[in-house]
C-alpha cells in the first residue's frame, strides 16, 4: 500500500534512487547483520507470531523472516515508495505470500496497526529516525502484550563520533548513532516494560524492549 505522497519526501526521495541499486552499493554489507538479527528472531518468533519489519528498505530480509512465521504475517513498512515496491516485487518473486507491505513513517504508524505485532525487527534504519523517542513510543504502541521490539544499529563510538560528518553525507537521511546508555533511557522514557542491550557483532549493538 503506498501513500499519495510521502511524508517526508525530501529523505524518502533519496532512498526511492537507491531502491534498485541498494543490493549491490550497501546491501552487502548489511548481510552478516541482517544473517545475525535473524538468527535472533528465530529464538524469539512463535510460527504465528505476526512481525513488523521497520524500515525494511528493499526486503532483503522479509523472506527469511516469512519463513520463521509460516503461520503468521511479516509487515514490511518504509517511508521510502520505491523501497516498498522493490521489497513487494522481492518477496513475491521469490514465492512469500506471508508478507504485505506499506509505506508509512515510523513515527507515525497506521492507526490500525495499535496493538498487532509480537515483534517488531528494525535493522540498520534507527538513525535516521528524527525522533527516537516518538519512534519508540510509536513501535510500544504497536506491539501485542508483552511484545518486543529489536533494534540492530552501529552503536554510538569514538570511531563514530570521528567519521559522522562522512555518515551524514553519504548517508541520505542520517541523524546519529546512540550509545547503550542512550537507548537504555529512551526505551525506559517510552515507558518499556524491560531492556536488554548487547554487542551483537562488533560495532553494532541490539536493543530489545518488551511492552
Ligand atoms: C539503511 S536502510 C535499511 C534497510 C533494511 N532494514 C536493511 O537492513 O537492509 C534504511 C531504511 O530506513 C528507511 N527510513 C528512513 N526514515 C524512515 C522513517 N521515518 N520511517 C520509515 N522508514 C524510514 C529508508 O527509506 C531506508 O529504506
């Protein structure tokens, strides 16, 4: 499903070029990481849990996660029109049907998503939330009782910090990078029952909150 126009269309029009290309210019190096956060989900998932892949960009990952739910739902959702499509035409060439897609902002979900998804998967796309405490707030309202929402994302570093004027130019849409510290108070302001933050590959941390 895709808006008549995007809600912020500035940054959701730089992700719409990369759409098709993304794969092969950064797609390859997100692998390992998406392999890891789905590795995570599988520990995490029930065969009916319904996930909400925040962010999903081109889908790279929404067939493996569909897999995990055969008899449950993967909702890929991105601001970006051109990811949306591109995810879409992914999963069904590649035979998912257990998955739809939507183009929203993750700081304003659709009001009908209130309360629908066990798990919520948002890998590599939190930094360019402008709004991380609305964007938590807006994923616990999302969430059944008792789900949680993963967030894989580099982790605020010396090294980060140094190389954060290239990431906001070659990074369309880049805010920052948090530390432990600082996901850990967000996700206690958004009112999350519980918090767990781990170094799951180096550089790159996983923040779990459950509703
Ligand atoms: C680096 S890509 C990550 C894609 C995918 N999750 C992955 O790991 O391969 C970041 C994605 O975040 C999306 N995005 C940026 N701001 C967003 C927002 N406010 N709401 C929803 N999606 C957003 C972009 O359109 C882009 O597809």
């Amino acid at each position: 499903m895709l808006l008549a126009r995007s809600p912020r269309d500035d940054q959701a029009v730089e992700f719409d070029r990369l759409s098709n290309i993304y794969d092969g210019l950064v797609g390859v190096s997100s692998v390992p990481v998406l392999q890891e956060g789905i590795r995570l989900v599988s520990l995490l998932a029930l065969r009916n849990s319904r996930i909400l892949d925040l962010s999903c960009g081109p889908g790279m990952e929404i067939p493996a996660l569909a897999a995990l739910v055969p008899g449950g739902e993967v909702v890929g959702v991105d601001l970006s029109a051109g990811m949306v499509v591109t995810a879409h035409e992914r999963a069904r060439r590649e035979g998912v049907f257990n998955a739809a897609f939507v183009q929203a902002d993750a700081l304003n979900l659709p009001a009908n998503f209130e309360g629908r998804f066990d798990l919520i998967f948002c890998c590599n796309s939190f930094h360019h939330y402008p709004d991380p405490l609305a964007a938590l707030k807006e994923m616990r309202r999302v969430l059944s009782e008792d789900g949680k929402a993963i967030i894989i994302d580099p982790r605020l570093s010396q090294f980060f910090l140094a190389t954060e004027p290239i990431s906001k130019w070659g990074d369309p849409g880049f805010v920052g990078f948090y530390s432990p510290e600082e996901f850990h108070r967000l996700f206690l302001s958004a009112n999350y029952d519980s918090f767990y933050w781990n170094e799951m590959l180096p550089w790159v941390g996983v923040s779990i909150g459950t509703k």
